[in-house]
C-alpha cells in the first residue's frame, strides 16, 4: 500500500513537512491496528476522523445545534493541526 502514496510537494520542493504531512501514512497504520504509533506519526488524525465521522452522520441526521457542534470540531481539529505543525517546525530548529 505505501508505494500508492501521495508525494507532499510542499517537502519535496522547499524541503519542508506541511500540516498534513504523515497523514497517510497514520492512516495506514490505523488500518493495520496501531493506533498509537498513528498517534505518534500524526496526532491530528483522530479530531480528523471524528470530525468525519461527525459529518458523514449529520448528513442523514439533522438535529438542533449540529453547526456548533461540527464548527467546534473543526476549531479544535484546527487547532491541534497547527499545534502539531508548530511543535514539528521547533523540533527541526533545535
């Protein structure tokens, strides 16, 4: 399955990871059962599938209050995707 991942162009032209960088790859290892080394590699991945999983279910069920709930997903999956990115760039100055 890795040789049918996607190149980050972001990486492979200016040599840097981008905020998705290791999504894939954490997604593999979710599908393989390790979900701490997916933790590990991405940890934005599981606000992601919740947020997915969210909206997929809000799609054939309407109920009062979804928006805030959906745009409370999407604040905090923002949040730690920028968290991480931040913490990655830091790692790669010192």
């Amino acid at each position: 399955m890795e040789e049918f991942l996607l190149p980050c162009l972001n990486k492979e032209i200016f040599g840097l990871d981008c905020y998705g960088c290791g999504g894939q790859r954490a997604l593999l290892l979710l599908l393989k059962g390790e979900f701490g080394a997916a933790f590990k590699l991405f940890p934005p991945i599981y606000p992601i599938l919740l947020l997915l999983a969210f909206v997929l279910f809000n799609l054939f069920y309407k109920f009062k209050n979804d928006f805030i709930i959906k745009m409370g997903l999407v604040i905090i999956t923002a949040a730690i995707l920028v968290g991480n990115y931040l913490f990655k760039m830091f790692q790669l100055i010192n």
